[in-house]
C-alpha cells in the first residue's frame, strides 16, 4: 500500500496533478490548550509508533528506498506559533503539509478560541489509514487530559510493530506464483473488467485537467429504515454489508444495465488488540463479483455475501503483487472506483462515537486534492446509513457523483418497501 500511494504521487506529480494523500481530523476540547502538554504528548505518540520513524526516497530508477530513525527519541517535534489566520490562511498552511518524499509529511496543530480549543492532526496516508481518527483521540487526548489535571501519563498497552506487519505481508506475497489460488482469482477478477479493476458506472469528465476533488454527501437512510433493512438482511441470511453491496450491485444495474457487478473493497487487516493501538496502513483489498437478480433483493445479497466471504482471503494479495507475477494485466486507470463500508457501532470507531456522544466535536476532514480514483464510504453512524463520494471536482463528475448516490438511495428505499420489482434499467445516453 505505501509503494502504491508513493508510485501515484510521482505519477500525479509527473503529469502537473495535486495527489491526494492526507488522512485529517479534528477534534474540540474546552478550555485554553496547555502547549507544553500538548507538546508532551504528541512526541510521545511519534516516538511510540515505529510508522513515523521511516522515510522514503524515490530514486531515478524508479525504486523506493527506505530510511529509518535508529532512536525515536531524536524525534522532537516543537511549537510555533502563528498568529491569526483567516481560513484561506489556515487550509494553505494546512495543504503546505510536506509530502510523503519528506520524512516530516504530517502535521499537529491548535486553534484556539476563547473558550475552547480546536486540536487537529494532518498525517499523510502514507502513514496512516483512517482507523488514525480513533486511535488518536485515544492516545492524544486522554494523555493530554491526564496531565492537565496533573496525573501521570495514561500507561498505553505495548503498540504492535507496523514494521512486522509489513514484513509479514511481504513473506506472503513474495512466495506467491502464477499457480497460487489467491493470484488466479485476481486474474480471473481483473480479466472479466478487460485486464484491469473495475470502473464507476457513470462519466467523470477529462481527468487529465487540474480540478481538485470534491465531496458528496448524501444521508440515505433514516434509523427506522436503517433498523428495517437490518432486518431484512437477517432475513436472507446475509450481515448487512452483504445487503450493502447487493444494493450497489442493483445501482450499477439501473444506472448501466450491468448484470454482473465486480466490487472492491477496502477491509482492516489489524488481528489482535496491539494492533488497534498502532498507526499505520494495515489495509487489504477485498474483490468480489455478483450476479445481480433485478427482481430480487435477496438473491442478490445472498451472491454478494457468498463472494465476498470466499475472496477475504485476497486481502492479503496487493493487486500490484499481482501485476508482477501477471504483467499482462493493467494498473487501473481514472475511472477506476472502490466502495467501502464503515459501522460507527463497531470497535474501534465505536470509541469515536461514544466520545462525539459525550460532547466532543470531532470531525474527519478533506484535504480537496485530485482523488486517485473514486471512492466511495458508506458510513452507519448514529442508526442512519449515509454515503460519501469522492470525485474528481469538474462539473461532469459532479453530476454523475450526484446521480449515483440519489439512485443508490432509491434501491435502498424499495428493498426496505418492498417494492424492488420496480428497478429498471435508466441508462443514460
């Protein structure tokens, strides 16, 4: 994951297009910021987490070199302040975050108010997957109040080491051949989406234009609905992402007439409690393939879950191993699209929610560059089911983001209705 993300900054950057690449969030705490506290524990996070100790060189070869800090307590992180910003000031200094070539690509900042504070985190991804946003609240901000309130520092569970992880996946892949089960499965995947990943459904305009990226969020179903169509997945024997992805799967059939639907999916890779408490991108990617039945929801969700449990163990699989091992094959291209499912109910992201549910303001942020492909989270939070496209911010793909999340919520609707016999296919011309 980070030689990708490391490969398509310097891919972007060759062809004059800002990546996007940083995980941000934000958090509000009351009160005046102690910045020597602060400052105590945001080192002590750095220090505690073997992912900020490496930094990579790209080199005219095109090969990445890894550097490593021997001591991490040569890492010392400082204060400055700044003054007064307006806005425009701040998201330029926060978008001045130095890139994942440097070492220092991320970046720990305080916006104080008169009665309370604004305490925010910008990490690039190549640090980093979005499980940061819990873990960092846990470590930052309840060390931080510990010492405020003149108590020693919370003692955290050893943090697992990122560098095994990484070693581990590398072991994995590089026994793997031509004759491995997961890699003849990738290849039958990308060989039925024309010897690549699969593509969204819908125009995205000329991606070759600077155009930042843009975000649509769309809510598509209520609690009551949410707790229905809970319900209704229980029914068919299927979790409820199963019933998500067969209700993608109707949207990609409405919208292009598509009878089969091939998905991806980004799922947490983290096994035991030591890894929860690490930063670093412990991700896989999940493909899985559904023969979509327009006339029944159930079906439908019944193929989605059936595949997508037999391909977990694809995760374990990157698609560029694969492209390695099967050169014929294409990296995918800017259509390329993902779908990823999040349950705010489930640990970790469970901490998250009982913490926003105690008063706390926490935010996840954007950082409005050009996405690297479309990407789309379904977020179940608060007992509602919401949806958030990330798009390539031209008008063409604007409207297609727009046309895609309002037929998703429709699909949706008629399963908790009842009425899914009413899908036909609308392609547009």
């Amino acid at each position: 994951m980070q030689a990708g993300h490391l490969r398509g900054y310097v891919e972007f950057r060759e062809r004059g297009l800002d990546y996007s690449r940083t995980v941000m969030g934000s958090w509000d705490v009351p009160g005046r910021c102690d910045i020597r506290a602060m400052t105590y524990v945001i080192n002590a996070h750095l220090r505690r987490h073997a992912t900020y100790h490496s930094w990579f060189e790209y080199n005219e070869a095109k090969h990445i070199v890894r550097h490593t800090i021997k001591d991490p307590r040569d890492i010392q992180f400082v204060a400055k302040e700044y003054g007064v910003m307006t806005q425009l000031e701040w998201r330029d200094h926060v978008l001045a975050t130095p890139d994942p070539l440097q070492w220092d690509c991320f970046r720990f900042g305080i916006i104080q108010d008169e009665h309370r504070f604004a305490l925010y985190a910008v990490v690039d991804h190549l640090h980093c997957d979005p499980m940061l946003i819990a873990g960092f609240y846990a470590e930052i901000l309840m060390n931080y109040s510990a010492l405020r309130e003149g108590k020693a520092p919370i003692a955290l569970p050893p943090a697992a080491s990122y560098d095994d992880f990484c070693m581990r996946e590398s072991q994995c892949v590089s026994g793997m051949t031509l004759e491995s089960p997961e890699v003849r499965k990738w290849i039958e995947f990308a060989g039925a989406n024309g010897g690549t990943l699969p593509d969204f459904p819908l125009p995205l305009g000329d991606q070759s234009i600077p155009c930042g990226g843009g975000v649509h969020v769309r809510r598509l179903l209520g609690p009551e609905q949410t707790a229905q169509f809970e319900v209704i997945c229980q029914q068919a024997g299927v979790r409820f992402s199963g019933g998500l992805f067969a209700c993608v799967a109707l949207t990609q059939y409405e919208l292009s007439g598509a009878e089969t639907y091939y998905g991806l999916t980004p799922i947490d890779m983290r096994k035991s409690p030591a890894d929860f408490m690490t930063v670093g991108w412990f991700t896989g990617v999940v493909p899985f393939t559904v023969p979509v039945d327009p006339n029944s929801f159930e079906e439908t969700a019944r193929a989605a879950q059936a595949s997508f449990d037999a391909n977990m163990d694809l995760a374990n699989v990157p698609y560029d191993r694969v492209l390695e091992l099967a050169p014929w094959l294409r990296r995918p291209g800017p259509q390329f699209t993902m779908m990823n499912y999040m349950d705010a109910g489930l640990p970790p992201l469970s901490a998250i929610v009982a913490s926003a549910l105690n008063g706390v303001n926490a935010a996840l942020l954007t950082d409005g560059r050009n996405p690297a492909f479309i990407y789309s989270t379904v977020f179940r939070l608060f007992d509602e089911v919401s949806i958030m496209v990330s798009y390539p911010n031209n008008p063409i793909a604007r409207e297609s983001a727009r046309r895609y999340t309002e037929a998703m919520k429709s699909v949706l609707h008629r399963v908790v209705a009842g009425s899914l016999t009413e899908v036909r296919v609308r392609v547009a011309s």
